[in-house]
C-alpha cells in the first residue's frame, strides 16, 4: 500500500507531501483546486508518459517519491527478474528535468521506465472518471470474468499456444510462398546450376590463366631476349662469365702479396656464383618456353569462358559465380524438398490448432462456470445501490476464429428495468448507472486481483442521496480488506473515510491538508450546505460522522 506520496514543482504544485492510512483515505476540494492533478503527478509515478507540462517551475526537477508496503503482496519474484533488492518498505521515485528528460528510481537504483510501469500496475489501480467508458473495450470484459474465474494460468499457457499457433501460421504461409516462387524460377535455377556445376570452377583459376597466357603470347620475345641473356653471360670469348673467372684467378695469385685482391677475389666468386644460376635459370626456361599455339588456344578458350560467365551473371570473378552456383544449387534443393518442410509445417500447425482450440474450450467452461456467480455478485450490489430491478448478465458468442483470449466474445447485458431486454451496457446505461455498475465491478474485481491500493476518481458521480450513502458503504467495505483513496464530492462518501484530505488553492498553488475531527465535521458541513455553513449542516455531518 502507499504510505507516503511526495510532489515537487508538478503543474500547480509546488512542495506537497502526504500521509495515508492504510483502510479508507477520503480526498475532497473544490472543482479546480487541483485534485486531478494528485491524480496526474501520481500518474508519473507509476510510470506514464511525461505530456511535456510537468514543469512548474522550468528551471527546477519535477520529482514524484512514494514509500510502499509491500509486505505480503507477493512481489519479490519481480524484483528477483528485474534484478532489483526486494524491500518490504520500498520507495519510487520519478524525476523529470528542466531538459524533459525522465529518470525513473526504485530504491534509488535506476530502472527503466517500462519496468517502473509494470510494478506500478501491481501496486495501485486508478478508477478515474472516464474510466466508466472500458465497460465498451471487451478486453476488459473479458478480462474481468477472467479475473473471477481465477484464469490467470490457464490464460498463461493459452496465450503461449496461441503464440505458438500464429509463429506457424505465418511459418507456412512463408513457405509456401517461397515454394510457389520456387516453382517459377525451378527450370533458370535449374540451368544455372547445371551450367555453371558443368564450368568446374575453381577459385583463383582466373589469375592462372592470365598469367600463363601473357607468357604464352609473348613466348617469341621472351625467348629472344632469354637467348641474348645467355650469350652475354657464357659466350666463349666475350661472355661475362668467362671474364670474371679469369679476373677473379688473377685475382686469387696477388692474395699472398696484396690482402685486397683476395678480398676481391672471393667477392667475385659470390658474383659468379650468382651469374651462373641465371644462366642455368634461363637455359631451363629456354628449353622449357614453347609457343605451342595449341595451348594458347586452349587457355585463351577456358579464359573467355569465364569472363562470358560473369558477364552472363553480373559477377566480378569466379568466386563470386561459385558462390552463386551454391545457392543456386540450395534453392533448388529447398524446391525439391519443400513439399516435405510444407508438409511437416502444415502437420506443426495442426497439432498446434488442435492444442490452442482445447485450451481455448477449456476457458470457454471456465468462464460459462463463473458467469452465473459475477452476474450475482454484481446485481447484490447493484441492489445494495437502489437498482433492484435491474438485470445483469454476462453473454458469451463464440468467434469464428481463435484470437488472443480465446473465441469467446464477452458482453455485459443489462437493463435498469426488468420489463426491458438487456442490452450492452456501454450502450444504454446512463452516467449514474455506469458510475454504479463499474463500482460494483471495481469492488467485484478488487477482491480477487488482491491489489494493496485502489483509487477511485469521483467514482460515484450522478449519485446522490441514500444511494451515495450506499456507495460510502461499499466504499468502506473494501478498505477493510484494502487501502483505497476516494475523491469525492458527496458528504456521505466523505463520512466514511478513515482519514480526510482537503485539497485547496492557495497564491495559486495547490496544497493538500489532512483534517482533524473538529475540520472533518466543516468539511463535511461545508459539501452539504455549500460556503455559508449552516448549523443544520453541521447536525447533519455530526450524524454522518457518527458522532
């Protein structure tokens, strides 16, 4: 339950901070002194998005903190997911800045706003006024005979099978798609397959060919000038390395009288050394070189080849056609094999149908099982709220396909009057019958989703008299078992809190007080009589008090 709320420079507000009582908090103000923005600044809180007018002051943080006591709430397996240290005493905390910029806290540790969202929805259920208008969103309908049907895990595994369902669903339909595309491009994948497997291509080959054909093609001239290498080195009387033999022995004889010359000397058997494996290098290259035109033709065939291949297929290289010659090749085996990935996708699905459709009859019983006893319930207290003739109940359709709940179409039928037919009650229910049934709901539906807190936003508005006494009492009987902040502005709503807040203008900030007994009493006398209060209507919110 929330125990603490602080607000800080949000809208009208400049500093407030509150206490609340653990049963029943009242709230009353005059139209315009700022409850809606409480309402707004704890909206923040629990994790909506920031519509850019919080500031107010811009030069300062906005800053929202609550203090919750979480004991026995059964949230310690959240904070174990989000990997957050469980408190029982756990406080939230939301700062916007003067940039807009939203920073979100829970215990001081850094959350994302999503996970502030979704703690938040666990701790306080905000009834506001236009909230009567989700009696026409069948999701809430649904979702509130789920509630009382205690469906939650049977929803769980229904949702994962539906999941499931339509992951195999849009599997298969991809598949076959791809098969009928397969089938158009069977016969050019086919040929390119073929074509290209027939090619035998090999990586790098490209390069092989160009290098061994420049050769082949110049073989005339390269051996020309191989042949003149030769005889400039090993010609028998001018070639070089005959003359450096004979210098370097001439050489070799001075090295006893002249150390340098055998320096010389064996530095030029290193030279000739050298000169001879290049003359021995060129005479093999020589005899190895031949033009032979058949082989250029051959290469130059093979060359052109290629290049007509990655023309042919907007290709750079050969890497690229073998690569395309793979998925060729895997396109048409996903072809041929398709109708097998078709078949199992197709029997996957079945099975999946089969499994959602049983889960879904499952729910379908348990909600027929407790729509008798959430049509009774909220007819005692549509009763307790002076609507005796009223008849309420709740109608299930069967869908022609699954959704996401299941294939019933929820409606809540009523009627103010039992001579007339029930019809949808977003329909025909008027602000003062909405008002009550959706308390009769709230009070229904707060008892089994076990929330700490609920607010309720001049819930019982279009009522008035004993039937707003009745409200009170419903009201109080609900934070018996639970905390609950009223915002009202009928005297007999307001009677029954257990604490009473006042919130009021003041320079133009709003501020917020808790009353005393003596205040509660003007308080109360004041919404009976209005701004001259009356001794009457002091009598009167003494007997509402109780006192």
């Amino acid at each position: 339950m929330l125990r603490r709320l602080s607000v800080e420079n949000y809208a009208l507000i400049d500093k407030l901070e509150m206490e609340l009582d653990p049963h029943l908090n009242i709230i009353t103000g005059e139209t315009g002194a700022g409850k809606s923005i409480l309402l707004g600044a704890l909206g923040l809180l629990l994790g909506a998005k920031n519509d850019g007018s919080a500031m107010k002051d811009a030069a300062r943080n906005c800053t929202v903190e609550g203090t919750f006591d979480l004991k026995g709430c059964g949230l310690e397996p959240f904070f174990e997911e989000n990997d957050l240290d469980y408190a029982e005493e756990t406080s939230l905390t939301r700062i916007i800045t003067p940039a807009g910029k939203s920073r979100a806290f829970v215990n001081d540790v850094p959350v994302q706003l999503a996970q502030l969202r979704e703690l938040g929805t666990r701790l306080i259920d905000i009834h506001s006024q236009h909230q009567n208008l989700i009696l026409s969103s069948e999701e809430f309908r649904t979702s509130a005979l789920d509630t009382v049907a205690g469906n939650g895990e049977l929803l769980t595994r229904y949702g994962e099978q539906y999941g499931r369902m339509c992951e195999l669903r849009h599997r298969l339909a991809a598949l076959r798609e791809e098969a009928e595309r397969g089938r158009r491009d069977e016969e050019w994948l086919r040929f390119q397959t073929d074509e290209l497997t027939a090619a035998a291509l090999r990586e790098g080959e490209q390069a092989e060919l160009e290098e061994e054909l420049a050769v082949l093609e110049n073989a005339d001239r390269i051996g020309e000038t191989l042949t003149e290498l030769r005889n400039a080195l090993d010609s028998d009387e001018t070639g070089v390395l005959m003359q450096l033999k004979n210098a370097e022995n001439n050489l070799a004889h001075l090295r006893d009288r002249y150390p340098t010359a055998g320096e010389y000397a064996d530095r030029l058997h290193a030279v000739l050394e050298e000169l001879k494996d290049i003359d021995a290098s060129a005479a093999n290259e020589s005899e190895r070189l031949d033009a032979d035109p058949e082989r250029l033709a051959k290469l130059s065939a093979r060359l052109d080849t290629l290049i007509a291949l990655q023309q042919k297929y907007h290709v750079a290289d050969e890497a690229e056609l073998i690569a395309l010659r793979e998925r060729s090749a895997a396109q048409l085996a996903a072809i041929v094999h398709g109708d097998e990935a078709i078949a199992e996708a197709e029997k996957a699905l079945t099975e999946a149908v089969g499994k959602a459709e049983a889960l879904a009859e499952r729910l379908h019983k348990a909600r027929e099982k407790a729509a008798t006893g959430f049509a009774r319930e909220i007819l005692a207290t549509l009763t307790k709220l002076g609507m005796a003739e009223t008849v309420f109940r709740v109608e299930l359709t069967p869908r022609a396909e699954l959704d996401r709940t299941g294939r019933d179409e929820v409606q809540f039928l009523f009627t103010a009057n039992a001579r007339m037919t029930p019809q949808p009650v977003e329909r025909i229910a008027s602000g003062g019958e909405l008002s009550r049934v959706m308390l009769a709901l709230k009070a229904l539906l707060a008892k089994r989703m076990q929330l700490p807190t609920i607010i309720f936003d001049e819930i019982d508005t279009g009522v008035s008299g004993r039937i707003a006494d009745a409200m009170g009492e419903i009201i109080e009987s609900l934070a018996g078992s639970m905390q609950v902040v009223d915002i009202t502005h009928l005297p007999q709503v307001a009677s029954k809190g257990s604490t009473h807040f006042v919130v009021y203008k003041r320079n133009s900030r709003t501020e917020i007080t808790r009353l005393s007994d003596d205040d509660r009493i003007a308080e109360i006398a004041k919404m009976l009589s209005g701004a001259q209060i009356t001794q009457a209507a002091v009598a009167q919110a003494r007997i509402l008090l109780g006192r």
